[in-house]
C-alpha cells in the first residue's frame, strides 16, 4: 500500500486498545505518491513508523475508520469474511433463519468490524447504507460478498446512503438497487408483518432496532389504553394489539408515517376499530389531553404510554437543550398517565448517556409528583452489538415505570 498516515507521538495509544477510529488531530503527516482522496484506503502507522491499521481516509474529525489491525489485503475475501462473521452472530442470537421473522440487522457499523456500514434484511431485500465514502467506494465489492454469503436467501440489494454520506464529499450518490429488484416490501417481525418503505422511508425503512422492546410492550398490552407516541410505521402499536390492547392510539407529526401505521395495522388486524392514528405534533397533542390544562381532545386518559421520539441530541453540543427537551416530553406523559400506568420511554441520542437520561426522566417524574419505580432498564437488540472497544456504540436507551 502506498498512502500512509503517520501518528503524532503518543497518539497510537487508543489504537492499541482497538479503538477503530483516528481523530484529524492525531495526525502527524501523510506519505503517498499522489494526494489522498476520500475513501482511499491508507496504512497507519505509529510516529515511530510501526504498523498500526488499515483504514479509510476521509475528510472530516474522524479522518480514519479502522478495517483492521492486521496487515491484510481489503478484498473480497475479506469483506466476506467479516459479513459472515456477522451472519454467525445473527444465527447465535436466533434471529435469522426463522418462518416468522426475516427481519435483522446483519451489519452494525463498529459493532460488527465495519465502521461505516449498515445492512438491514428484510425478508430477501438487503438494504445497505454507507455513512463514510470509504464503504461508498466499496459498495459494489462488498454487494458481491453479501451476495455470496446471504446465497439464494437474497433476491436484490437496495443501497439507501444518499442522506447518509457526509454532504461535504458531494458524491451526489443517489438511492437505488445495487442488485436485483424486489417490489415486495413486507418483512415479517416475530410473526407479525410490516410494510417496509425502503425507497422513502427513515433509517433502512423500518426500527429494526426496537424489535425486542416491542415485544415486552406486547407483553403489557393486555387490557390497556396504549399511547404509542412518535410512532413511525406503527411498530409498538401493531405488538400492543397482538397483546390485547383495549385501544391503540398512534402519533406522529409526518403524515407519511400515519399512512404507514394505518397500513400495518389494517395488514396485520384488518377492520380492527380499536386502532386510530392522528398525524399532530406531540407536545400539541399532549396538551390537549385530559389531565394538562388544556381542554381535552379524547375522553380517553392512557395507561400504558410509549415515548420513543428522534434524537433529540445529534451531537455534544446539542445535549443540553436535548435533556431539557426529553425533561419536558416525560413530565407531560407522567402528567397524564393513568395511576398504575406503565411508561416506556426512551433515547436514541448517541450523545446523551444512560445516567443523563436517567436524570432528565427522574427530574421530570419529581416535576409530576408522581411515584415511581423502574421496572425494566432497556437497551438496543443483540443485532445491534457495542464493540467493547467503541463504547460510543450503545446509543439507545429505555426505562420502563410503574406510575402509581
Ligand atoms: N417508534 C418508532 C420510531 C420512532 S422515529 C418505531 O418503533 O418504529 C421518530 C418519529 O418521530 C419519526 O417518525 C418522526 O416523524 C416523529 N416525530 C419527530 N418529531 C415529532 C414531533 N414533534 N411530534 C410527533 N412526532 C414527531
């Protein structure tokens, strides 16, 4: 290899300890026969010329995401051998191979070796997302490996990364089918089925990553009045019917997102009235409920309530507004849940850590009045596995309360 990053002294440290990233700042020079683009694969190597990694260079705070700290050559054997690998913990973790769910994610970024790289299956679609021009480089090469090792199972890979890609590299890369063509977008999820919009929709089309906390949601249902708020393609509400709900109300402010909770509902319960979605803000719609201030908009007052809003933090520098804002959305569902309600909140935010949402859920069941006890303490699937070694991995976070 003929580009090489060498390290400012000290700064190998982190990479000895398998940390996959190399900040700008680390960086004393580079070494190659022509400049390096973006995506280039490079050598890094410590001030005292050691071998480190191998990565891929781009332009930005994180300059390299590390590939491996083997000198190996980054081929198709490779890319293989890492997608297979990852296949082997989904067939651990029991969520491949399954009649009643084809729905996992099969790579997670650093959590599974490949930093920059995001695969979703659904059912025979993969949905592959690059977020780092390295794995844009490399998408054809590493379409051809899943290929090989999904086999027959994989009908078409649809390549979903143009809001993914940093804007700044002006790849202008546009979503698409990198494989195959696949219209059937219904993915089954522990044996209930689900509209996948890959073409349009959030993410890789669906929160694969909510699969479990779906499941304890069901778990409750039974007998309750479930408010399922930010609820996107409806998946906590389509679980809470299967467990018995007595009603499911869905919110979300994108009316796309309504239209999908509708479809799935009636995919999965056709005709069933206990269901209704309502396209409003949900600070707006809080308000209006029974137990705030403002007159009521339903007669129905919650005893089981979902919070699973958006990032509220992207970054550092937005966490303070964002604790203040998951501070507010908590004491409003506190305010109205019904005594013996059990509420299912939780944070996306990459930024804001386990204790710090604690804090702002805590803080906004004192501002309530309301007593409290954490009954579950939730977190992202098995499929979305945290690299000991890349702690900022874990990104999403749950509780669930009994409010008396
Ligand atoms: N719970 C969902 C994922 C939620 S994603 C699931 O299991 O699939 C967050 C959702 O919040 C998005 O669909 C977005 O449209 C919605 N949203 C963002 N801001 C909102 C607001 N102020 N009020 C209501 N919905 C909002």
């Amino acid at each position: 290899m003929n580009k090489k990053i060498i390290l400012r002294r000290g700064k190998e440290e982190s990479l000895l300890r398998f940390h996959p990233w190399i900040f700008s700042g680390a960086i004393h020079h580079t070494e190659a026969d022509e400049p390096l683009s973006e995506g280039d694969l490079v050598e890094v190597l410590s001030s005292s010329g050691h071998f480190l990694a191998i990565g891929h260079w781009q332009i930005g705070s994180i300059a390299v995401r590390v590939l491996t700290f083997k000198r190996q050559p980054i081929d198709q054997t490779f890319w293989q051998k890492r997608l297979a690998a990852a296949l082997d913990v989904r067939r651990a973790i029991g969520v491949c191979g399954r009649e009643d769910n084809d729905t996992f994610r099969l790579v997670h970024g650093e959590g599974d070796n490949l930093p920059g790289l995001i695969v979703d299956i659904y059912g025979s679609v993969a949905v592959m997302q690059a977020h780092s021009v390295g794995m844009h480089v490399c998408r054809m090469e590493i379409a051809e490996a899943l290929r090989a090792v999904m086999g027959e199972h994989l009908k078409a890979i649809y390549y979903k990364s143009e809001t993914t890609l940093p804007f700044k590299a002006q790849l202008e890369q546009e979503n698409g089918f990198l494989w195959g063509q696949s219209a059937d977008n219904v993915a089954r999820e522990n044996g209930l089925r689900f509209h996948i919009d890959w073409l349009k929709g959030q993410k890789t089309g669906f929160f694969v990553d909510q699969r479990d906390n779906r499941s304890l949601v069901e778990q409750y249902a039974q007998g309750r009045k479930v408010l399922n708020m930010f609820c996107y393609t409806g998946g906590f509400s389509v679980y809470a019917m299967r467990g018995g709900a007595k009603l499911v109300h869905s919110v979300d402010s994108s009316a796309k997102a309504i239209e999908l909770v509708n479809a799935n509902v009636e995919l999965n319960f056709p005709g069933d009235t206990r269901h209704k979605a309502f396209a409003e803000d949900a600070f707006k719609f809080m308000d209006e409920m029974p137990g705030s201030t403002a007159d009521s908009q339903s007669s129905e007052s919650y005893d089981l309530i979902i919070l699973d809003p958006p990032a509220f933090a992207k970054h550092k520098d937005a966490l303070r507004n964002a604790l203040r804002g998951y501070t507010k959305l908590n004491a409003k569902a506190f305010e109205m849940i019904q005594p013996g309600g059990i509420l299912f909140t939780f944070s996306c935010s990459q930024a804001v850590n386990k204790d710090q949402f604690r804090m702002a859920v805590f803080t906004a069941a004192a501002m309530a009045k309301r007593k409290v006890r954490i009954l579950h303490q939730l977190h992202q699937p098995a499929d979305h596995p945290i690299n000991i070694y890349h702690p900022e991995g874990e990104y999403l976070k749950g509780l669930v309360l009994y409010v008396e």
